[in-house]
C-alpha cells in the first residue's frame, strides 16, 4: 500500500527507534487501588497525545531536544487488575529491562503505587545507593492502606525500605499514622511543604544518584486541576522546574516518573503540562 504522512501514537510524536533511543517512555496505565476519583489509568494515553501536539523546539537549549535525545515510546502496559502487587511488580519488571539496555526510564502512571515498582528496579541495580525525591501532596507513607502494602498510599514507604534515603517537596497532607512514624524514624527534616527553600531540598538528597517521583497533585489545584485529590496551596511551574533543574544539574539521575494524571473532561492544560513537565526532564537529563 502507498505510504501516507501519519504522526504516530508516541511520546511527541517520533518514529519508534529503540537503537537509537536514551529514553524509554513506560505507560504504566493503573488505578486499581485508587477509592475516591479514579480514571488515573488514562493519564498516559493522555499525556502522549498532548506531548504530539508540543512545540519540539525548546528555547531553553536553542534545539529540538528529541533530536540529540530521542525517545522511544513503549505501548501501553497491561497490568493486573486482581492484584496491586502484581502490577507494581511488572512495573518494575520493565524498568529493569530498561536500565538493562542502558536507557533513561520515564514511566507515566498512572496512580503513584507503580513508582515503587520502578523503585524496587532502581535498587536491585544501584543497591542502596540512590536517593528518592518525590514532589507530591501527599507523605504516601502508609505501610498498607486498604489491605495491601501496595497502594499508592504506600508508595514512598516502599521507596525508603528499598532506598534509605527519600526526600520529599510539596507535602501538605498526610495521616496521623504517618505523621507518627516520621516523628518516630526522625526523618521530618526531609519532608518540605509547598514554601521549600530549593537549597535545603538539594541538600537533604544524600546520594549522587537519584530518582525523581513527581505525582502531579504536588501542584497547586489552580495549574493541575487532573488529579484524584487536589490539594489547596501547591506548588508553581517555576518551583517545580528550578528544583528538577538543578538535581539533574548536579546528580545522576537515574530514572523518573510522572504520576496521578486523571484527566478532565474539557481540560486540556493538565495534560500538557504533564507532557512539557516529561520533555523538559528530558532535555535536562541529555543537554544540561
Ligand atoms: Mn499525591
């Protein structure tokens, strides 16, 4: 058959070329442990639509950034509906793959339980020796939460069993459960709400290699309105970015997600900002 002018269903829109490729993008569609607003399993398709209809050039860089750094888009994952930890557990199944072929990892969730897949991959090749920044509302430091260890209320406990070191920026909302054990496990140093200051962050981040976990709730309702729990007083574009800007300036990270996109119907903003949020890491990660 002639072949006609398509744009394919990928990250921005590139021809798949996993040779060539330093990033793999992970869609990690799941939300089986989420109660309240579900839909989170949309958020990846949504994300790499958005991200097709981005501007490639980015002026930070003078450069189409997926020109030096292409991308290369896996199909959706299927993951178990029975069981949280089967599901988690494939995540992290990939991004081993992933790291195995020498890429960068960027999963899109997706609720934020399939980080601690990506997490359990990350410490079975860098041991202990990497550090876990999430940017979120919410602690996720619940050892179980509706009878599983595996929600996406657990997240960042699973992350600091496999990690020892996590570091967490525009957490406004938590338990009283979990605000016990990080009282108990003397780690409230390391927990910033939305008025961090970027420099104590960057220095609570104890390891040279780290891997970022951005749950979009993390900011403020008002620019990110898609997500299961929006949480009043969140974080700016501008904080966001300055902070990751300078992680990827001065540490090795090693892998990322974006987490909790629950797309609106008739909010296209959300998603776009989910996908430059992804292309700037992105450029960050390559170009910096
Ligand atoms: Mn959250």
């Amino acid at each position: 058959m002639k072949e006609f002018e398509c744009i394919p269903f990928t990250f921005l829109g590139m021809k798949n070329n996993l040779k060539n490729a330093k990033t793999v993008i992970v869609q990690a569609p799941y939300d089986g442990t989420v109660f309240y607003k579900d839909g989170q399993r949309h958020g990846p398709r949504e994300i790499i639509d958005a991200s097709r209809h981005m501007e490639l050039y980015d002026a930070e860089f003078g450069c189409d950034v997926c020109e030096s750094a292409p991308v290369y888009t896996m199909d959706e994952l299927v993951l178990s509906k029975e069981s949280p930890k089967k599901a988690v557990e494939r995540v992290g199944e990939v991004v081993d793959e992933v790291l195995k072929e020498r890429k960068f990892p960027l999963v899109l969730g997706g609720e934020h339980s399939v980080s601690a897949g990506a997490v359990s991959a990350c410490a079975k090749k860098f041991k202990k020796n990497f550090s876990v920044l999430q940017i979120d509302a919410h602690g996720d430091l619940r050892d179980a939460y509706e009878g599983t260890k595996y929600s996406h209320a657990c997240a960042m406990r699973r992350a600091r069993e496999a990690c020892g070191n996590i570091v967490q920026a525009g957490v406004r909302s938590m338990s009283g459960e979990e605000a016990e054990w990080i009282k108990k496990e003397r780690i409230e140093k390391y927990i910033f709400g939305s008025e961090f200051e970027e420099s104590e962050v960057l220095e609570r981040i104890e390891n040279e290699n780290v891997y970022v976990t951005f749950d979009l709730d993390g900011f403020d309702p008002s620019i990110m309105p898609a997500v299961g729990t929006p949480e009043p007083g969140g974080i700016s574009w501008k904080q966001a970015t300055s902070l990751l800007r300078k992680v990827f300036e001065r540490k090795n990270v090693i892998g990322a997600d974006v987490v909790e996109l629950c797309p609106v119907i008739g909010d296209t903003a959300s998603a776009f900002l989910a996908a430059k949020l992804c292309y700037k890491m992105i450029g960050w990660k390559f170009l910096l």
